[in-house]
C-alpha cells in the first residue's frame, strides 16, 4: 500500500458521477471545505480533469479515478486504486447514476441504480474506517417512488433508485457494526441540471408541474446539502430533503 499524494490531514472522499452536474458541484464544495477529492467518472476524463484543475487553481486537493460503476471490473479497479493511492476512505458519496441514456437498455436502471451502487460499498468498506460516513444522493422523484406519480420516462430510473435506496438501508446493520453511517440526500428537480433540460424538451409539462410548486433548488443549494451531509451529526439512516416542500407533507421514510 502505497501513500503517494500527501493528504496533510485531509479526509479521503470519494464522489461517484463528478465530472459534471451535481456531483461535479459537490466535488467542488468539498474541496473548498478541506477535503481532498477523487472526481470517479464514466467516460468524460477531460471534464473531470478539469473539475480536478479548477480545485487545484482555487487551492484544494483533487485527483481522478475512471471507472464505469456498472462494470464489476470497472469497480474492483477503481477502488484498487483507491487504496493504493490512498490506503482509506474516509467518505463516499454515491452521486453516479443513469437509465435517461438512449443507448440504455431495459435492464441499465437497475444494474446503475441499484446494483452497482451496492457492489461500489461493498468493494469500499475494507477502506473506510469507523467514524466513516457513505451519503447516497437520490431524487424525491425516487425516494418517494411508489407514492406520487412520476413521468413515463423517469420511471425506471426513481423505480431503479428507489430500489438502490432501499438495499443500501439493508446494509445499515452491517454498516453499523463497523462503525460507519449512511445519509441519504433527496432532492426535487434541480435547475439547471441536464436531466431537467432533457425532461423539459420530452416532457415539459412534468417540470412545469414542480416549477407550480415553487422555485427548483439550483445545483450549488443541492450540493452545498450533499457535503454538509457528510459532516452533519444526522443520525444513520436519515434523510435530508432539498426542496419540493409539497413530498414532505406525505409520510416520510
Ligand atoms: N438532475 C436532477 O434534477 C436531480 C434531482 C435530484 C437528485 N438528483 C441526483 O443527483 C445525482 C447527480 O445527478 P445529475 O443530474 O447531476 O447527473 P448527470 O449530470 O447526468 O451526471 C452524471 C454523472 O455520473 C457519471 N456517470 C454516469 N453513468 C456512470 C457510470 N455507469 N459509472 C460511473 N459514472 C457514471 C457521469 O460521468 P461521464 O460524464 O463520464 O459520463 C457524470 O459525471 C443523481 O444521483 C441524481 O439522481 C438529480
């Protein structure tokens, strides 16, 4: 095991998705809180490169690890690297996600949403400490799958979260017993994003109904809430929720 970047204190956090949108952002908030950030990405390694050199130039620590998380080599690669860089985990935030792709296929929601999410932690435990925290980002659109009526197109990916969500609190008692905790970050529609632009061209009857509700959290609101998630004294299993107060009046879980 091999230390080759100096952490110099800084917590080890890993944000799943971060070469662009929310997870991007939330990379960005960590690191100007202290942290040193590895950008995981797909495919765009000149964005998340480039999230990585912004971090630098503002006087944070980041690096990039690739990895498709739904290809089980993929994962055991990227958390291999984890470890040999960094030799712990001290944060993983579970942003990743997919199925809105047009080359998706049907069972891609699930393998993304649900699957590899669950793979991805059980790779990750053997690295993070106790005291370590694991926040799953999530829409309400998912967290509350089943309760409120979603759009045709979104379904299989809030059925496929929902479903992630889910077998992650399934691990709460095993996560438990070494001393780590899961916070789950559930927001409404966020502005902005490229999910919501692509929604607004298929379906823009489905955005305008959440914009009836009132403004729609900006990208930096929900970010700014998925990092303070990793530092929050929330109990394990907790949800914190980022906009859409009208979900919140149905019972919560
Ligand atoms: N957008 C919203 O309105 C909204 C609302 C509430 C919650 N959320 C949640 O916030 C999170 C981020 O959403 P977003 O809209 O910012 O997403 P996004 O813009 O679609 O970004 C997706 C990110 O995930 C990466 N990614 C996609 N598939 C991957 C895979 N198989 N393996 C590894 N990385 C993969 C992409 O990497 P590449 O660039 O390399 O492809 C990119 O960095 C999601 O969990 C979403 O459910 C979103």
């Amino acid at each position: 095991m091999s230390e080759a970047v100096d952490l110099d204190g800084r917590r080890v956090v890993l944000v799943t998705g971060a070469s662009r949108g929310i997870g991007a952002e939330t990379a960005q908030a960590l690191a100007t809180d202290g942290d040193h950030v590895i950008i995981n990405y797909r495919e765009k390694l000149k964005r998340a490169q480039a999230i990585a050199d912004g971090i630098a130039q503002a006087g944070g620590t980041a690096s990039v690890a690739g990895g498709d998380l739904s290809d089980e080599a993929a994962a055991n690669r990227l958390i291999a690297k984890v470890a040999k860089e960094f030799g712990r985990l001290d944060v993983l935030v579970l942003s990743a996600s997919g199925g809105l792709e047009l080359s998706a296929g049907p069972d891609y929601p699930m393998r993304i949403n649900r699957d590899a999410q669950l793979r991805l932690v059980q790779l990750a435990l053997p690295l993070m400490p106790s005291g370590s925290r694991i926040v799953f980002v999530t829409s309400h659109q998912a967290h509350f799958h089943g309760r409120k009526p979603v759009p045709a197109e979104y379904e299989p990916i809030a059925e496929s979260k929902r479903a992630g969500e889910d077998a992650l609190r399934n691990l709460i008692p095993l996560l438990s017993d070494r001393g780590i905790e899961l916070v789950v970050v559930s927001g409404d529609m966020i502005d902005g994003t490229i999910i919501v632009r692509l929604l607004e061209r298929r379906n823009s009857d489905a955005v305008e109904a959440r914009r009836d509700q009132g403004p729609l959290p900006t990208v930096e609101e929900f970010a700014r809430a998925v990092a303070d998630a990793t530092r929050s004294n929330d109990a394990t299993g907790h949800t914190i929720y980022v906009g859409g107060l009208d979900y919140l009046s149905m019972p919560t879980s």
